[in-house]
RNA sequence: GUGGGCGUAGUUCAGCUGGUAGAACGCUUGGUUGUGGUCCAGGAGGUCGCGGGUUCAAGUCCCGUCGUUCACCCCA
C-alpha cells in the first residue's frame, strides 16, 4: 500500500473539474462586486473562545495545536473557523474603527467541520459570503438585497433551478410565544426537523421537550404548513388566530423581503414556515436555498439576519448574509458528470516541434501567441506528428501549429481542418481561447 | 460518537457451495517511412487493503484492524 489514499471528507479535484471550480468563483466573485461588495480574506484559525460560543457547530472544529507545545502547558486555544460569518464579527469588531458602515463585504474561503463525511458534507470545503453589517441599526431593506444579490449569483450559474425557502424567526418565535410556548429556541430547533422526521415525530418531540399541549403542537405544526411564493401567507397565519407583537413584526419583515424579492427576481423566494436554521445567533429573517433534483444535498444557501453577533458591549454591529456552500454545490455536480470543462489545461495551441532543432523556433512562435493573450504551449517531444496531435488531443486542447519553410498552418483537431495562417494575425474562436465549462 | 454495506489491474467491476487470478475501458508497441481519432494484431500491469486464524489448499470461511461508503446527529 505505497500509494497514498484519499482522505475522507477532505475532496481534491482534478485538473479538469479544478477548472470548473475556479470559474464559479471567478463568477461569483465579479457578480458580488457587481453589487459592491469587497472582498476580504480572514486568517484560517479564530480563538477558540470566538468559535465556542456560537451554536452547536462549534462542537466539531478542528483545534489547532503546536506538536512541540509540552503535554502540561496549555495550548493557546485555536481552531481553524467552522464558516465566514463568525470570522467576519471578529475582523468587524477588530476593525470597527478603519471600515465604514454600513459595510459589504464577501469572502471566498475553505472551511472545516469534523462531521462525518457524507455527499455534499465534507470536513474541508469552501464557502462564498456575503454579508452587509452596519453600526446600531441595520435597515430591513439588506435583508432583502443580500438574498437579491444571492439570486443573480446563483442564476448565472450552469447549475440545476434553486429556489430560497425564507422565514423569519421573530414571526415563528412571536407565534409560540402567542401560543404559550416558552422555550421557543427549542421549539424552533425541533420544527427545524419537520422534513427529516415528519409531523408525527415533530408533535411528539414538542410534547416531551418543550412541554407543549397537543392543541399547542398542532399549533406550531399548523404554522409550519404554511408555505407561500406571494405574501398570501400573511392572512393563512392570521387565519390561525394567534395574535402577540413579535409575531406582527416577524409579519411585517417577511411580508416586506418576499414582495420586493418576487418584483425583483420572479420566482426565486418563497415564504416557508418551517424554515427555522439550526445556528442560534439569527434574530430575524432566516434562509435556506435548495437546488431542483438535489434536494438530499440540503441547503446550499443558508444565512439570516444577526442582530447580536458583533458586539463590544459598547457598540453592536447587526449584520445580515448568506453563505453558498460551492463545495456542496459543485462536488455532488462534478462527481455526477453534470458539470465540466472543455479542456483540463489552460492551452490553446500545441505548437509542433519537427525536430529539437527547431525547437527554439517553436518557442519564438509561442511566445508571439502568447504575447497576443493566446496561451500556448511547445510540444514536449519532437515525436511523430500524430503523437503530438495526440498529446494535445487528450488534453482537450484545440488547435495545433505547425511550421515549415512554407509558413505556418494551425489545425483545428477536433474537425481536422487546417490552414495556412499568419501568427501574428490569427485568433482563436472566443469560445476556444479559454476553457468552458459545459453540462451534461 | 452509534449502526449497516463495501475493499480484487490505472479505472469500473466479475470471480458460484474454498482448488495457486479474469473482462471491459485506459496505457503501450506495431500495421501507418513525420498529421491523431476508426479498425486489426501484439504487450505491460495484481504480495486480491493489512494482520492473524481454520484448512492438504483461502480472493472466497472466521476474528481483528485500517480505509471507504450509507444512515443517525448536525449542517454549506
């Protein structure tokens, strides 16, 4: 067993499948600007204390530790981050007096969790978040731009329909609370469950943990049934007879992000009560987004609103973002043959070499492609022409130039026409000059 | 962490109730005297995850171990 195996959870792509994972996250990366986000990188590792104290997450962070540090001393308390978003109420915290507000940033990082691995979870992969956060108060309308912003990104993708199921936990928590509910943290957690175990399982769980009365769980379970691409959800939950003023308010916000979500990008949000995110640091609008064929997968843009997160105890800085989990996205997708590249290198020209003494010649006429933006590369060999148009075949590079005392002729490989060109005048079709990505 | 499936060639897999290892694809050489892909003929490549046990004999049965995968948990 000299060859090393694969570890688990932590995927490597190859060359090919590479190509399209930088090319999604050059995507996402212009469409963020776009909407004037800017970008920001935060280190690998947090103090543990910063990690720890957020949610149920944190149980699986990585922790970091020198191999030198001596048995009896302690170590200095670091883990690498679990997501962007508790990085980012650190650098903001950290920062508050150099950055403006309100302030937009993304950040395209990997991430590590140590759960058990499974299809779309791994124990590294990389996330892209966005999150706008500002100072004292942050205006409900960023809780309707960020999922907008979420919207094109994801649109723009050669990737299967999603759809962002968006609820808002003031509305659900106000609702328990109308009810008679009193631990509505809890209650959340379990209708968070509803589509794992059922409605059964859901009342039941209610019951023992919350100590809720049947009539209230089949309350919270009425709730959870609402779903709605418009605001009619509105009146169904009026309709419930529940009345409690963080209930109104909850009304109101989501009310507001699916109106202006539905005007502005048709089809794309729906109000759904039963989202409720598991992370305990949302205080309002919450999301989770599903792709069409890949609802096993989860959400792969999850996010809300957080009105606590950063805070000094002089100032607090109330933010809201999503995350897209490309690695959730794109493994499953790679893996599956959906996605692809054109090509597994970056050249589009094998320039022939007739023989090594030519080969200086083949270097010059590269480096002219080259100079043109054409990226090219001199075959390794001066084997057999039809081995070098083998090479470049199993490469998926497209064109290959020879050179006589005639001149020189570019073939196109794929249909086999070849033609008598001047280097310093030809191009490639756009489409060939870069690798694309193609589905299938 | 708990429970189930699976580890055989580079890859995907076959190998029956035990009898000293197979296919396809890929790779490689030639047919093709400097232009690939098709076709034809040849070739290389495996300590059957690892360790132990049962047996005259183990890829096959048993135990352990490691890896992997699925479910639970939780989440991107």
């Amino acid at each position: 067993m000299s060859r090393p195996q694969p570890l688990s959870g932590f995927p490597e792509l190859l060359p090919r499948q590479r190509i399209v994972e930088q090319q999604v996250v050059e995507h996402l990366g212009r469409v963020f600007e776009l909407h004037g986000f800017a970008n920001i990188q935060t280190r690998a590792i947090e103090p543990l204390d910063q990690l720890l104290s957020k949610g149920e997450t944190s149980k699986e962070v990585y922790v970091l530790r020198r191999l030198q540090a001596d048995a009896d001393g302690g170590d200095a308390g670091l883990g690498l981050h679990f997501d962007l978003t508790v990085p980012f109420a650190r650098y903001v915290l950290e920062n508050s007096g150099k950055l403006n507000f309100p302030f937009r940033r993304y950040q395209i990082q990997p991430c590590w969790r140590g759960e058990r691995p499974q299809e779309g979870r791994y124990r590294e992969f990389w996330q892209a978040d966005i999150d706008v956060i500002d100072q004292g108060e942050l205006p409900a309308h960023y809780e309707v731009e960020v999922a907008l912003v979420i919207a094109d990104a994801l649109r723009g993708l050669p990737i299967p329909p999603v759809r962002m199921h968006v609820n808002n936990r003031k509305l659900s928590q106000g609702f328990y609370q109308g009810v008679g509910i009193e631990d509505t943290e809890a209650a959340l957690r379990i209708i968070d469950k509803l589509d794992k175990i059922g409605p059964d399982a859901v009342a039941k769980l209610l019951v023992d943990e919350v100590k809720a009365s049947p009539e209230q769980a089949e309350a919270c379970l009425n709730l959870a049934s609402i779903s709605a691409s418009d605001t009619s959800f509105v009146g169904d939950i009026r309709a419930l007879g529940v009345t409690n003023d963080l209930l109104e308010e909850g009304l109101t916000e989501l009310a507001a992000v699916v109106e202006a979500a539905n005007e502005a990008a048709p089809g794309f949000v729906v109000a759904d009560m039963k989202i409720a995110r598991g992370l305990d640091y949302y205080t309002g609008t919450v999301y989770e987004t599903v792709m069409e064929g890949y609802e096993s997968l989860g959400s792969i843009c999850s996010g809300g609103r957080y009105d606590k997160l950063a805070s000094d105890g002089k100032n607090t800085y109330p933010g809201v973002g999503l995350s897209i989990g490309i690695s959730r996205i794109l493994v499953p997708l790679l893996q599956a043959g959906k996605l692809d590249a054109t090509r597994e290198v970056p050249t589009c020209v094998l320039v022939a070499v007739a023989n090594e003494d030519e080969r200086s010649n083949a270097n010059a006429l590269a480096q002219r492609l080259r100079r043109r933006g054409v990226p090219t590369q001199v075959s390794p060999s001066a084997a057999k022409f039809g081995k070098q148009i083998k090479f470049a075949d199993k490469r998926g590079i497209p064109f290959v130039l020879f050179a006589n005392e005639e001149g020189t002729q570019i073939k196109d490989i794929r249909s086999g026409d070849q033609e008598t060109i001047d280097v310093d005048q030809w191009d490639p079709p756009v489409q060939d000059l870069y690798a694309r990505i193609v589905t299938g």
